[in-house]
C-alpha cells in the first residue's frame, strides 16, 4: 500500500523521514543523545572514489573516529552500530579497515557482537592477488541488553524433514519451524551492472543486506541512521519495515537520487532484489555462455590441427 511521507531535511523526533544534504557531523549535532536505535553504514574507502577525498591513514581513522564518537552518543543504550567496510589499498598493498577501526569502538566502551562476512560473485578481477569477494560488517552494542530478533531473519532449513533419532525428543523434528540462524557469513549479490537496483553510485548497497540488519536489531517506530547515506537504501530498508530513517550525503546528485528511490519505495513502485531470492544460477538456469567454446570436440579437433601447424 502507498504511503505519503514527508521527507524532512532537518531532524526532530517528530518526522518519519530525514534527508540531509552536508556533513554527517552536522546533522549529528542536531540528534540528541541516546535516540537513535540502529546506525548502519559504509564509510568511504579512502581509495579515491569520485565521492571522496584520499586522506593520509592516520588522518582518515581520525576522521572516522570523530563520526563514531558522535554515532555512540545518539545510540541508544539498546542499540546496535553495523560499519560495513572492505579494504583500503595502500601501494598494492591491502590494510582490511575493520581491523584499524575496531579499536576506536572498543575505546569508546561498545561490544562486538559479530563480524559478518559479506560474500558476493562480482567485482574487481585482480592479476597479482586473488580478486576480492567480500567486505565485512563489524556489529557493536552499547550495552547486553540490546535487541535482536533472531525470526524476521531466519532463512531456510537445509534439512527441514530432519528428525531426532534418540533420546526424549525421538521422533520429533529437530529443526525450528520458522527456519534456521542465516550465520555470519551472507551471500547476497553485490550491485553492478544488470542489478534491478542499479544506479549512478559506483558503491552501492544491496537493499536486503540493510533488511536484515534493520529486521534483527530494531523493531517498528524505531529511528535507523546512516552518516553516508549514498543513494538512500538505509532509509528504504527503515520505512519498508515501519521504521523511521535519517542520512547525510554530501553529494548533490546522490541526494536527488536517494530522494526519487524513498518516493517511489513510499508509493511502492521501487524495483529491489527480494530478500531471500535465491542466487541466481547460470548452469541451473541453462544459460549457453556457461558452455566453454574450448571444450567441444569441435574446438578440440580445431584446436589440434592449429597445434600440428
């Protein structure tokens, strides 16, 4: 059903969507404490994307470290903070940011709740190293008492006709009903070039990556934030779900585009990847490409009079 929400570009407890156009430290200065239940995010590289300036490391982990400080004063104490994040390059050289950033939150007194790897077939093909295919998202709490729900989240059972073989419990199925914990390690397609969600911004979020993280650790009417918001998925993730969402973006044409998405996701006319679609099989799907040309009997005989000349 369509929803008619306005988008606000100053916060207040009061609206339902905020979308602000500058930095992320000013409209942190605007949250009050404690108020926010969920901030997800992916910071810039530092690799030098058209939406960032390259910063010395030691200058870069300042930076983050400023913006961290604020996110934990606005969380509340129930709260979780998902810094989804890859590697910085340095020379060829990779430095994997979780790990320089992992001491800022546990200086500023957070939990690590798990390090999810996200798993994705696309991107970058390297010559001198494996080419990477995943990032990681580093989930931290303020405190033990922070929400989870575990049910909105569950995915599949492989074996759901599995049963206990001994004991009390003989006889009974073992499984949950509901499906199993989807663990911490996610296949969920990146989005490139024939993704349903693609737009102009070179690194985009997944739609149902954020789903799952707004679906676990906030419950409905709750405010989810995102200091660099892109092209506006946290939000979308947030209202989809009757959550309230807030993001800062300091790119112009990004913040046009995130705005068109959230009005199409409230008129319901926003094209996503369903969460929990399975990965799209080639072979299953009986795609010709996955036919090598060099492994026909064809090719071979080709292939051996070419070696005889």
């Amino acid at each position: 059903m369509a929803k008619k929400y306005r988008i606000s570009d100053k916060f207040a407890l009061s609206e339902h969507i905020v979308l602000f156009h500058g930095d992320c430290l000013d409209l942190l200065k605007k949250i009050p404490d404690e108020s926010i239940q969920l901030i997800v995010t992916s910071p810039p590289y530092n690799i030098g994307k058209e939406y960032e300036k390259k910063l010395e490391l030691q200058m870069y982990q300042e930076q983050q470290a400023a913006i961290i400080r604020e996110c934990v004063r606005v969380l509340s104490p129930r709260g979780s903070i998902c810094w989804q994040v890859g590697n910085y390059v340095d020379n060829g050289s990779i430095i994997p940011l979780d790990t320089i950033l992992y001491p800022i939150f546990t200086e500023l007194g957070l939990k690590m709740r798990n390090r999810i790897i996200w798993h994705f077939e696309h991107g970058l093909h390297c010559s001198k190293r494996f080419s990477g295919r995943y990032e990681a998202i580093i989930w931290f709490t303020k405190s033990k008492n922070y929400v989870f729900n575990l049910d909105p989240v569950r995915v599949p059972q492989k074996y759901p006709g599995k049963k206990y073989f001994k004991g009390p419990n003989a006889g009974k199925y073992s499984c949950n009903p509901l499906g199993k914990n989807p663990g911490d390690i996610w296949s969920i397609p990146n989005v490139k070039s024939n993704h349903v969600e693609k737009t102009e911004h070179p690194c985009q979020f997944p739609v149902e990556l954020i789903e799952r993280l707004v679906l676990s650790m906030t419950n409905e009417g709750d405010w989810v934030f995102d200091p660099f918001l892109g092209t506006g998925t946290t939000i979308i993730s947030a209202i989809r779900h009757q959550r309230k969402g807030a993001g800062a973006e300091m790119v112009s044409k990004y913040i046009d585009i995130a705005r068109n998405r959230i009005d199409k996701e409230a008129a319901g006319t926003l094209r996503t990847r369903p969460m929990n679609k399975p990965i799209y099989d080639p072979k299953e799907a009986g795609n010709n490409l996955t036919i090598s040309p060099w492994t026909t009997e064809q090719n071979n005989v080709q292939l051996s009079l070419l070696n005889k000349k």
